[in-house]
C-alpha cells in the first residue's frame, strides 16, 4: 500500500463543521492558510483549468468583509424578508473567525468544460481544504449565504460576471472538544450492478 491508508479514512471520517461561534481567539497563522490553499490547488479539475481563486480575509480586512457582507443582506434581501439573527451572523462571524476565505470559480474564457463541472473541481478543493484543516486541528466552516451569488459580490471580489463566489470559508480553532458524528449506512445509498 502507498500510504496508510487506515489514517486516511480516519481523517476523512474525522471532517466536521464547525462553526466561528464555537472558535476561539487563537490566531490561524499565514504558514498554515498557504497549506490549505495549496492542498486546495490539488483538487482534480477537468482539462486542468484550475478554475479556483482564493481571497483571504485576515485582521482588519475582516472588518470590511464584515460591514459589506451585512450591507449586501440589506440591499438583497426585501425588507419583508430581512432577519435580523441572520443580519446579526453576518456581520460578526467574520470578526470572530482568525481567517475568512472566499472561494470562488473563475469561468474560462473559451468556456470548453461545462460550468458545473469547474464548480465541482472548486467544491473539490473546498474538500481539500477541509481535510487539510481537520488534519491541523482547525475548526472550518463552509458559508454559501445566497447573497454570495449576487452580481455585487462579484464586483466586491473583483470577479467577472461569469464568475461565482462559491463560498465563504470560516478558520479557527475549537474551543470545545472535537465532534463526533456518523453516517447512514452504505447499503442505503448503495445499487450494485453484476450483469
């Protein structure tokens, strides 16, 4: 066998979300955020178009993340529709996380792999980066609020208007205990084929 595989399938079993609310103030340092992304950069892509872009919101970028993300739930959402604990999660959950990163999908100018499948090679590296942070005990959590999906965050982000903002991702360390979870069992999502 090339690598162990039992520590693999323990890491992947391992991947939870967790949440900033249940981070602490326990800083991400640059070192670590440059792994991840570079892991990220691994994820299969079709055609090796690499279609991922990262943004990295760190210190007091944060706090202009924060106060645009909650001006664009005003702007997009109706009035009749505005919540004010979801306003409320916007706003501070950039502030209390160590790092926020955008992740995106930039779209190839000669469009040749269909759209999805570049959101899946990004959705992809979104996964390496979670197992990249499960590996170094960092709590992450994948963010895809549907302002993200709005032409004014891709100008926010500096994006084209074929591209998308795929998610915003949440770093820091646990304050609690490591989660546990579980899985229904393989046989229920499972069709074998013989024949």
């Amino acid at each position: 066998m090339r690598y162990n595989l039992s520590e693999i399938t323990q890491l992947i079993r391992d991947r939870r979300t967790i949440y900033p609310e249940q981070f602490t103030d326990r800083k991400v340092h640059k070192e670590q955020i440059e792994l991840i992304l570079q892991n990220a950069q691994w994820a299969p892509t079709h055609g090796n178009t690499q279609p991922w872009r990262f943004h990295v919101f760190m210190d007091d970028s944060k706090k202009r993340l924060s106060q645009f993300l909650g001006s664009l739930y005003l702007a997009e959402t109706p009035t009749e529709h505005q919540n004010e604990a979801k306003l409320a999660k916007l706003l501070r959950r950039p502030l209390i996380s160590s790092v926020v990163i955008a992740v995106s999908m930039m779209r190839q100018k000669e469009k040749k792999i269909l759209e999805i499948e570049e959101m899946e090679a990004v959705a992809c590296a979104i996964q390496n980066m979670h197992l990249t942070c499960t590996a170094y005990d960092l709590g992450m959590f994948w963010s895809t609020p549907k302002i993200i999906y709005s032409q004014a965050m891709n100008e926010f982000l500096a994006l084209s208007k074929d591209d998308k903002c795929l998610g915003l991702i949440y770093l820091g360390y646990p304050a609690m205990d490591w989660p546990k979870s579980h899985r229904i069992p393989l046989e229920y999502h499972t069709q074998w084929f013989h024949d």
